[in-house]
C-alpha cells in the first residue's frame, strides 16, 4: 500500500511540474489554437538562461525567474510579429511548418552557441535543498520539488484570474472564440496573439528556469517534457486552465502508478493511451470548451 | 507537354551520375522520391481531408516490419511483402482510427501523437520484432539489375541505380492512385468533411467514415514507402522507423508545395531535401562541423518559405506559365 | 514558352557540370589521404558525436604535424611518410542521428567525396545501417567506440574494430566482481538488479548482464528497462528499493542517470554496489558535474585504460593537451580515448600499405599486430580475429572515489599499482553530503 500511496504522492509533485511547462502552452494554444512546434525550445532557452545566469552572475533561478520571464515574453511578441503573422495569412498547417522551422532555428542555434554538453545549476536554493524531505504518514514529499509545485499553482492562479476575470482574458477568449465578432467590438486580434504568445513563451520559459534547479540543462532537453505538455492540454480541454491543471495531475499520477506496477518504459504510453480513452468518452478533453 | 519533360528528366536523371560513379545523387533522388510519395499519402488525410495527422510513421514502422518478418521468416519476395505491409497496415489503421475519429480538430491531432508515442515502446521492447535491437533483411548475393528490380534486392553497385527506378515506379503509382481519388467521388466527400463537416453530416456524409477512408490510404501510402525503406536501408530499428521526421517531412513537403494540391509534394520534396542535403554536406561539414549551423540556415529557410509563401509555392503563377505553351484551354488547376 | 527553353539549358548545363564537379580523383601520387568521418553532431547523440569529432580532429593534428617525443603513431614527422608525407584530411558529414542520413551521407562520402576509409558513426545502431553499403563499395570502415556485438559478428570483410564489445565489457565487470571475495571484498553478494534503458546500446548490454548473471549464480530481483528522455524514475527507484539488490547493474545515458541519481536522493537509497556499463560513466560531462554533490562516488565501472595510471605516461598527457585544443579544455573521456586509439591506428596501417588502394590497406589492417607501448590506452595490443575486431582490446574496471577521480580495481595487478582500495558498500547520500562540504 505504500508503494501505491507513495507513487500517487510522486505523481502529484511531477504533475505540478508538467503543469508548469504545459501552462504556457495552454495559452498559446489552448486558448488561441496555434500550434507551437518549438515550444519546448523556449522551455530549453529558459534553462540555459537560468543556467547562464547562476554561472556568471551567482543568481538563484528563483530570482532570475523574473528578468527571463520579461526578455522571453519580449522574444514570444517578436516570433508571433516577424513570423506567425504572416503565416497566419495561409493554410493552419503553414503556421506549423513555420513553428517547424523555428524548432530546427532555436535548438540549434544553442547548439552552436554551447554545444550539447549536459551542463547543471550546482547553487542554487533549491539544490541546496535537494534531498530535504518531509514526511506526512510515512509518505515522502520532496521539499524541492514542492517549492517548484507551489509556484506552479500560483501561476496557474494568475492566469486563471487573468483570463477568466480581466478585461483583457476575456478580450482573449473572445478572439479565440470568434476573431471576427471580437474585431466587430473593437478588438484587435493581432493584438491579443501577440501578447499571447507573448505570456505563453515568458510562462513556459518560466518553467525552464525552475526545472533547471532538477534536470540537466542540455539543447534537446526540451522534447520530452513538450510532448507531455500537448497531451497535458489536450485532455484538459482547449480554453480550460483549470483543466490543464488537473489534467497535468491525472498525468503524473498515470505515469508514476504505472511505473511502479507495469513495464516501466510503457508509462508515457499509458498517459496517452488514457487521454485516448478518456477522449473516447469525453471527446473535449476533461473540460473543454471548443 | 510539361508532362513530358518532366517525366524524360525524371527519366534520366540518374544516368549521369550512373557514368561518372557518384551515386549519391542517385540516393537524393531515392529520398526525393520516397518523401514526395509520403507526402502525397500524407496529403490526402492532411490536405484533403483536412485533418492534422502528425503520427504518420507508425504505419511506416508497420509496413516495415510486416514486409521484413514476411521476407526474413516466410521468404516473401519484396513486392508480395509489400502487399502484406499495405493490408496488415489498412486493417491495423482502420482499427484504430475509428475509435478517435469521435475527437475533431486537434483533440484529434494529440490522438495521432499519442498512437505514435504508444508505438515507441512496444517496437522498442517487444521481442516478436527484436525490439531495439532490430531486424536485418538479407541480401542474397551476386544477384543482378533485373532481379534487384523484382526482388528490391541490389548486390553491390547497382543499389543506388535500382532504388531510384523503385522509387518512381511507386511514386507515379501513387500520385496516379491519389489523382483517381482526387477525381472521384471519395476526393469530394473529403473536401467536404474538410470544408465543413456538420454541413457534411447534415446532407448524409459520414465523416467519420471518410476520415478513416482517408487515413487508411495514407497507411497504405506509407506501408507501401515502409517496404521500400526497410529494403533499402537493409535493417528496421524502431527508434528508426518512428522517428519524428517521418511524421514531420512529408507534411512539410505537402505544405511547402501547397497543400491538397496534387503536385505539392513533389514540389515541396524537390526544393527541401536537396536543400537540406546541400547544406548538410557544405555547412555542417569542414571548420563548422557539430555546430549545426546547417540546421540553423534550414530553419531559417523554412521560416523563410512559410512567411513569404503561406499557400505554398505552387500558389506561384504556375498555371499562367503553363498556358503559354499549351495548345487548348488550360485544364483547371486543381483548388486545394 | 521562352522560360522553359531557359530551364532546360540550365538543367542540361547542371547535369553536365556535375559530371566534371570536384571529387573525381586526380590521377598520381596522392598528396591527401580523405578520411570519412561521419558523425551524429546534432540530434540524440550529440553529445558523443562531438567528442569523436574532437578525438578524429586531435589524430588529424597528430598525424599533420611534427611531434618529435610523442612516442605514438605517426607522432614524429609530417603527414605519412610511407606516402611521401601525404597529409591526412578528414571529410566531416553530421548525420543528426538519423539512420537514412547515415546511409545517404556514407554514400556520398564514398561516390562524391571519393574518401579512402570510412570511420563512423559512432552509435551501434547507425553503424549497422550503413555496413552493407560500405561493404557493397569495397573500402576499409571502421567504428572504434561502437560496443555492440553484432558489428562484428555479420561476416562484413571490410569492418574494423579496435575497441572492445559489449560481450568483453561487461564480462570484465562481472568478473571483477566474480574475483573480489578472494581480494578482500565482500562475499554475501548474491543479488541483483538490471536498470537499462530501451534502446540497442542498453538492450546489447542488458542480454549480456543477463547471461552473465545467471552464469555467476546472482538470483534476479529486477529488471527493469526504462525509455529514454524519463522526466522522472521514482517509481522505478521505489521498485529498486523493494528489491533490494546487493548489487545494481546500470546502463543508462547521462541525461537519465541524473534524474535517476535524483530519486535515489530523494528516497534516501543507495544499492550496496553499482555497477556499470559505458553510458552515463563514459561521458566526461557527467563526470565533471558529480564532483561537488560527490554523487557518484562508488560508481565503478569498466574503463578502456587505467586513468590514474595512465595519465601518468607522457604520450597520454601530451595527447590530451592537443585534445583540450579543440575540446574548448575537456580532457580525453574514455570514449574519446578509444577513438583515437582506433584512428592511430588507422593512420599506421595507411602508412604501412604505402597505398591508399582498398586491397593493399586490407591486407596492412589485417597484418596489425601493434604492441601496447605504442598506445596511450591499455589493451593488451591491436590483433584482429577472423571476424576483423582486435582480440586484444581489454580493459580495466575502475571506481570513482572520493576525489572523483576514476581508480583502477581490477586487473589485481594493476589495482595494486594504483593503489587504491575499492570503496564498498557505496556510500550513503548523508555520507556524500558531510564528505562534499569540504
């Protein structure tokens, strides 16, 4: 039994994790359906930031967190300006062709810039702390790895609040829902993709910098993480944040369960063997809304 | 009469690179073809039907291994193992889509995802295929050209020769084959269910149906690309066969050539491979060697086509070249 | 009409351009002798592909230019003198670890680029693709840090290895750990555990420690096989612990012992020995990033030469600065180590054929009988069986230790020299701690 309660407490901590890397996702398309190949690329450009930064500056990732989330929010408005604007004049599969192209650019560029040596944050608060744990009814709970979920929920608390009771989330959903009826009430949708983009790839970038203090930090780090992240939003439910959350849980608790009980290389097959089971019966995800 | 030249260079191509012994080219040519192919299958889920499929490669993976355990422990010849992959891959595609073809849109496209990320363990653990370890396809040997082009089996040099001609062989078939789908009635209910599928439904068309239809041409299409792989490269390893640029190159030829238009993979596979082998063999070599910066430019090129060309460069004014030396009245460019 | 006259003269222009492009081989003596290097510089395995190329780009230097006291081959002197001092260039082509680039890349090598010898491509797994169609060329191709056993094993004529297999290597762990009660070690061990990863590398490994386990009279509590790119293993490191192994037989990349070190932090675990296969303790990055967590102290695991010992020959050091030159400072990993072992000895038997001609290199590689002072690595020397690997290819098992530093534990003879007593059991992580605030 302990072995069960402890793997569930495991996937818990995980799921907050993914839900991290899958919050940002659950903006860009989620909510505005653009289909971003190169998604976990700006996840992996916010690890070497968080890297960079601890290396040459002696910053904590908890700290650089902020001034990386600024300057990739910046790069997230200028990749949906220079690129996907135009793209979004043609066929939905060009924006994906182009997000393809983007993928190759970024990954490596970084490669060229740092090769794909595996490289770590040593100091760091959360590394310091990396065997501390507390222990609730004989079940472990990571102290690292909780600090890394708590941020988790309050981004996705803010984003909640954001979209679902600003003016500007719901400008944002009314875009997604209906570009046209959203231009006809005076909003610009070229506008809302931009900032969109924008908050998704500062919050992925985001969940870079705090996985960093767990993973190596290497250029093709980004791919395993990102997959997880499309099946994450997907069974939420496109235009759910509290769907991605929940979704991200149900995730975590799927693969680490299975791990303990079956051949562990099936777990991811079991997620997403399970999003298409779910999806058979609920076919908008958990608690989609289109 | 663009006809004509088109199939004489295809034609011929290969001949002088057969006198002056650099094959390579030959095999350019081999992954121009094979990709083109993958890409015309690709489209007609993909272009015509308008679902996002970006799992493809299972099927790849499924024809390769059928066509190699029905050459290595039945003794099949290539073509008759090419037959087996197509209807072992058909059954296998109509079984599994029809469940999710309850999700739309890109509920749909994860499901495609999730199928391919279900397959990677089970080629990679499942002792039945060898797992990771792979399965390698004998080559008897000393056989000659016509018996390579009966067999897909080549000893020696005349490989790169004989792999070229299999590949256009099958890639006319196909685009024949796509074309009589373009053209009939299957080629509309999809741009149906594609244009707007409760509008489908409400006049009777089962889209559900329609998409499995789809799906399962293009299984065939990559089973039929799977066989000639595996006989090419000689050995099936799954990390191989699933790999994620089987999913995204023949969409992305597709994409680049236009989508749903019958000719646009060609075209998309013609401008992308020899560009990225260019590149590959120019940039990522010498003094820049490991430091990707081929792959750098090849992605600056695909954003490049997507933001300057978002329809595809067959949205060029190619039916007004044509018209200029065609006798009758241009026949109509199929809309995508 | 105009515009398709235009298309044609070009197309007709650019097929017969090509047949007079570069790479058609000059008649008369040969000034360079091109090397194929085809590597997975981008993709899944870069990370090892990167240190081929520096280890090729190390021996390319080695060879180009005078070393008067570098007592390796083709060290003194420049170029190849058996050719008249021809210089040694290599051709380098990434195939991004993908195993249709492999094969097409190797073909232009071969068509186009008209090298003499192909090495590459490093992972087991490509090299197997592109073995028949070197094979159908007929020119001398070789992959020295390739540890599966079925490269060789295929009945290819023109298919050189140096390096050790898969079957020599993990048979040297087991056998260390066969010999250890008789040496002081510990004699209750009589459990173990099989952690690996899914691909071909991991799996070769996994059928060989199974084989040897059941042999050796080891009952197996777990086997478990895990996909690579795992975001977590708790749950696999929670199976482990119930298990309880004496004894944990690893085989993983980098990237996932990490997280695997990870989670037995955090469940407080630590198996009483861990051994391993190549992978995670090959890499020199990984190594370099366990040294302020003392993470992997304990470790031990099969290395082609004796570190500690060797780096004591001068030839070892003075090839490693030359190494550092193009490794941006990082030292020669065991994997670098054995490539350029391998392509030395490439270069000696271009030399001693005095041809570049497929026949007179063959019958040069097949003769190699080089001694192991020659070498900066510890085989016994380079013999090839019928099968074209070298019989001679051994290696050591070494330990990592406190200093993080790797030390020889077996052959006895040599762990004597070194003077080093194996750390056992591993140590606990609250050990690891006191001992890495130093």
């Amino acid at each position: 039994m302990t072995l069960f309660l402890q793997a569930v407490a495991d996937g818990l901590q995980m799921g907050l994790l993914y839900a991290l890397v899958a919050v940002g996702l659950a903006i860009i398309w989620g909510l505005m359906e653009m289909i971003n190949f190169a998604h976990g690329e700006f996840m992996m450009l916010g690890m070497f930031g968080a890297w960079g930064l601890s290396v040459w500056l002696g910053w904590d990732p908890l700290i650089s967190m902020v001034p990386i989330a600024v300057v990739m929010y910046g790069l997230g408005v200028l990749v949906y300006r220079l690129l996907m604007q135009r793209v979004q004049r043609g066929e939905v599969f060009t924006q994906i062709f182009a997000t393809v192209g983007l993928f190759f650019f970024i990954q490596n560029g970084v490669v060229a810039l740092f090769t794909s040596d595996y490289r770590f944050v040593d100091k760091s608060l959360l590394t310091g702390l990396s065997g501390v744990n507390l222990t609730v009814g004989g079940i472990r709970i990571g102290v690292p790895l909780l600090v890394g979920g708590l941020i988790a929920l309050g981004l996705f608390l803010m984003l909640y609040l954001l979209i679902d009771r600003t003016d500007f989330g719901l400008a944002l959903q009314a875009t997604a829902e209906d570009r046209d009826a959203a231009m006809l009430v005076g909003i610009r949708p070229q506008r809302m993709y931009a900032v969109a983009w924008g908050l998704g790839t500062a919050l992925v970038a985001v969940a870079g910098v705090i996985l960093a203090n767990f993973f190596s930090v290497y250029p093709q780090a980004g791919l395993s993480f990102t997959v997880l992240a499309y099946a994450i939003v997907a069974l939420g439910g496109f235009g759910s944040v509290l769907g991605t959350l929940l979704a991200a849980l149900l995730v975590g608790v799927v693969q680490s369960v299975t791990a303990a009980y079956l051949p562990p290389a099936f777990k991811d097959a079991f997620v997403f063997g399970s999003y298409i089971l779910i999806g058979l019966f609920r076919p908008q995800g958990l608690f989609g809304r289109f | 009469m663009a006809w004509v030249v088109a199939a004489l260079v295809a034609l011929l191509y290969p001949i002088p690179f057969e006198r002056s012994g650099q094959i390579y080219y030959e095999t350019v040519g081999f992954l121009v073809l094979l990709n083109a192919m993958l890409g015309i299958g690709w489209n007609i889920i993909g272009g015509w039907a308008g679902q996002f499929d970006f799992g493809p490669s299972i099927f790849l993976a499924i024809g390769a291994y059928a066509a190699a355990l029905l050459s290595i422990h039945l003794g099949w010849n290539a073509w008759l193992a090419l037959l087996g992959a197509v209807v072992v891959s058909v059954a296998l595609c109509a079984a599994l889509t029809y469940p999710v073809t309850r999700l739309r849109g890109h509920y749909f496209a994860i499901a495609t995802v999730a199928m391919w990320m279900i397959a990677q363990p089970i080629g990679a653990t499942w002792r039945f295929i060898n797992g990771s370890q792979g399965l390698f396809i004998p080559v008897a040997p000393g056989a000659g050209f016509v018996h390579g082009m009966l067999t897909m089996e080549f000893a020696g040099r005349g490989k790169g020769l004989g792999f070229y001609y299999l590949s256009l062989g099958l890639f006319v078939l196909t685009l024949l084959g796509a074309r009589a789908v373009e053209r009939s009635k299957l080629g509309f209910y999809f741009r149906a269910v594609r244009d707007d599928q409760d509008g489908a439904e409400a006049i009777g068309i089962d889209s559900r149906l329609y998409k499995v239809i789809a799906r399962c041409l293009m299984a065939a299409v990559f089973a039929a690309g799977g066989t000639l792989y595996g006989f090419w490269a000689l050995a099936v390893f799954p990390d191989q066969v699933l790999d994620v640029n089987w999913n995204i190159l023949p969409m992305m030829a597709a994409v680049v050539g236009g989508l749903g238009r019958l000719w646009g993979p060609a075209l998309g596979a013609i401008v992308l491979i020899p560009i990225s082998q260019v590149m590959t063999t120019t940039l990522g070599s010498g003094p820049l060697a490991g430091r990707g910066i081929d792959l750098i430019i090849y992605g600056a090129v695909i954003m490049l086509i997507a933001g300057w060309r978002p329809n595809g460069l067959l949205s060029l004014p190619w039916a007004a070249w044509a018209a200029r030396f065609r006798a009758r009245a241009p026949a109509p460019v199929a809309k995508g | 009409m105009r515009n398709l006259r235009i298309i044609a003269a070009v197309a007709v222009l650019s097929f017969v351009a090509i047949q007079w492009s570069p790479g058609a081989r000059a008649a008369g003596p040969i000034t360079e002798v091109l090397i194929g290097e085809l590597l997975p510089l981008t993709g899944n395995f870069a990370s090892l592909g990167q240190q081929y190329l520096w280890a090729g780009q190390t021996v390319e230097d080695i060879v180009n230019n005078d070393y008067p006291d570098l007592s390796v081959p083709l060290g003194p002197g420049k170029g190849f003198p058996g050719l008249g001092g021809a210089k040694m260039t290599l051709v380098v082509r990434d195939d991004q670890s993908r195993g249709e680039q492999a094969r097409t890349l190797a073909e232009q090598l071969i068509t186009v680029n008209k090298v003499h010898w192909l090495n590459g491509e490093g992972t087991s797994g490509n090299t197997s693709i592109i073995q028949p169609l070197v094979e159908s060329y007929g020119i001398p191709m070789s992959c020295h840090p390739c540890a599966s056993p079925t490269l060789t094993e295929k009945g290819f004529k023109w298919f050189y290895r140096t390096g050790p297999n898969d079957g020599t290597m993990v048979a040297s762990v087991f056998q260390f750990l066969r010999e250890w009660p008789s040496h002081g070690g510990p004699s209750d061990l009589k459990t173990i555990a099989l952690f690996t990863c899914d691909n071909l590398f991991c799996q070769d490994n996994r059928k060989i420690a199974l084989e040897l386990s059941e042999k050796g009279g080891y009952k197996i509590v777990a086997d478990l096989t895990t996909k690579t790119g795992a975001t977590t293993l708790a749950s696999e490191v929670q199976r482990l612990q119930a298990a309880n192994p004496d004894v944990l037989f690893l085989v993983q990349y980098p990237a996932e012992t990490t997280v695997f070190q990870a989670d037995l932090k955090r469940a407080n675990y630590m198996p009483k020995v861990i051994a391993t296969s190549n992978g995670a303790y090959s890499d020199q990055t990984w190594l370099t990033a366990q040294k302020p967590s003392a993470g992997a102290a304990g470790w031990l695991g099969r290395d082609p030469t004796a570190i500690d010992l060797a780096s004591k020959k001068p030839a070892w050091k003075k090839v490693n600065e030359i190494y550092k030159k193009y490794s941006r400072g990082q030292d020669m990993g065991e994997l670098a180590m054995r490539e350029i072992t391998g392509m030395l000895w490439m270069a000696d038997t271009i030399n001693r054929a005095k041809s570049v001609d497929p026949a007179a290199l063959a019958k040069a590689a097949n003769e190699t009988d080089m001694k192991p002072d020659m070498m900066i690595i510890d085989y016994k020397g380079i013999k090839f069986d019928k099968n074209r690997q070298n019989e001679l290819a051994t290696g050591v098992v070494t330990q990592i230790g406190w200093d993080d530093e790797k030390h020889t534990i077996w052959p006895w003879d040599l762990a004597t020299q070194a003077g080093f007593k194996p750390i056992y059991p591993s140590p606990s992580w609250q050990e690891r701690e006191s001992r890495s605030k130093k």
